[in-house]
C-alpha cells in the first residue's frame, strides 16, 4: 500500500503518518523502485493502534512506550494511568467549580475559600458602595490567597476596618477620580490614611519590604492617576514605617 491508501485504511491522515516517521513512532517501510514507500498490513495494523491510542489521550511518547514493551501488560498499565489521572482531573474540576459556585453565592467576606481570619476581618467592615473600598477587599483577598496576608495583620486592621469614620476616607479618596495626579488634596488624604493605620500593622510588615516584581505596577493600574498617587505615597509610607 501506499501512504495515501494505508491512510484511507485507518482513518488518518498521510500528514499524521509522515509526522510519526519523523517523530520515530513509526519505521520507515521498504521503498519500491519508483521511491514509494511500501506499507505492509502489519504497518496498517501498527498505525490503527497508534490511533486509539492517541483518541483515549495518550501522548506520542506514552504511545511509544506501550508500542516498545509487551502490549497487553504494558497498554493495561499505562491505560489505568490514564484513567487515574482523568480521575483526578474530574476531581480537580469539581472542586473548582464548587469553589466558584461559593464564590457566585456569597458577597465579600462571606465565601468559603478566604482564611477564617480575613473572613472575620471583612465582616467588620460597614457597608458600603465605595468603589476604592470594593478594591481594598479584593487586593486583600489576593494577598490572602497568594498566603502574604496573616492573622496578626488582620487581627490589627479590625479597629480600622470596623471604624465609620474611615469610609469617609474612602469616599475622598473616591472624589478623586477624575483629578490629576498633582491635585492638591493627595498629600493630605494620603498623611490621613497613613495614620489612621494601626502600629500593629505596620510593624508586621517585612523589614525590606520586598514584594513580587510589577505587583506594586500591577495594583496603581487599578487606579485613577489622583487615586494612583495616593495609593503610592501611602506605600512609601507603610515601607519606610515597616523599617523603623
């Protein structure tokens, strides 16, 4: 047979069959005069397991090892492999959506996935519809899930977070959206945020005050050029007070 044929024969493509040549999945057969390779039904039969191998997910190389050794021993073992695996994965997968499903049902604070500790920190809080404070929770709850949060921070931050006079802060800092980053009410603001935090706080910040490259870049994207200002001064600030 030619490769046209033998490919018509087991339902793939003369393209496939040529890239398992390459790969060496597969010998290359005896040539004819002419230069066509000449396919065996030995070749045919090699090629059909190739493929139902591949369509129950196995690799090209986990194909190779099952062609390399015993078939019945070896395609058993690594066919329970795969199935263990694709156990696992079905696991994974309604784990995952069992946490989004969370996620989808509860407002912040409430979601199973945060620590207890942050949890409690967020129930504190007072409602409201602060746009920057909506963002202060979601960059605690990714510093919580990231493990950089803690429970003596958070246990600090409680004072701060359930005090009403703080929204006021927020809401200033909300008027801001629309101001330039050389507004004058940023120095201000920013001293005033600076200090309604607790000592606590800072002194369980690390003494470098290192975090992950482009994270501080990352977070004043978040924000409005006015608001970005403020929020980097106060970053400035939480660091140096970290080192004292």
């Amino acid at each position: 047979m030619r490769i046209g044929e033998i490919a018509a024969v087991v339902g793939l493509t003369t393209r496939a069959i040529r890239h398992y040549h390459h790969v060496g999945l597969l010998p290359e057969p005896e040539r004819r005069p002419n230069g066509y390779r000449a396919y065996s039904l030995r070749d045919a039969v090699l090629l059909a397991r190739v493929r139902r191998l591949t369509e129950l997910g196995l690799s090209l190389d986990e194909v190779r090892d099952v062609l390399a050794y015993d078939a019945g021993r070896e395609l058993a073992d690594v066919l329970t492999e795969l199935d263990a695996d694709l156990a696992r994965q079905e696991a994974e997968i309604r784990e995952r959506r069992r946490r989004l499903a969370v996620l989808l049902a509860a407002g912040p604070g409430e979601a199973e996935p945060l620590s207890p500790a942050l949890a409690e920190l967020l129930a504190k809080a007072p409602p409201t519809d602060s746009p920057t404070a909506a963002k202060d929770r979601e960059h605690l709850i990714l510093l919580d899930a990231a493990g950089a949060g803690g429970q003596e921070v958070y246990a600090a931050l409680g004072p701060l977070a359930a005090d009403p006079a703080v929204l006021a802060l927020y809401e200033r800092l909300d008027e801001l959206a629309d101001a330039p980053a050389d507004d004058p009410r940023i120095p201000p603001l920013a001293a005033e945020l600076v200090a309604a935090v607790p000592d606590e706080v800072f002194g369980a910040i690390p003494a470098d005050g290192a975090v992950v490259a482009g994270f501080k870049e990352a977070l004043l994207a978040e924000y409005a050029p006015a608001q970005a200002e403020v929020v980097r001064r106060v970053m400035e600030a939480f660091i140096e007070r970290g080192r004292g």
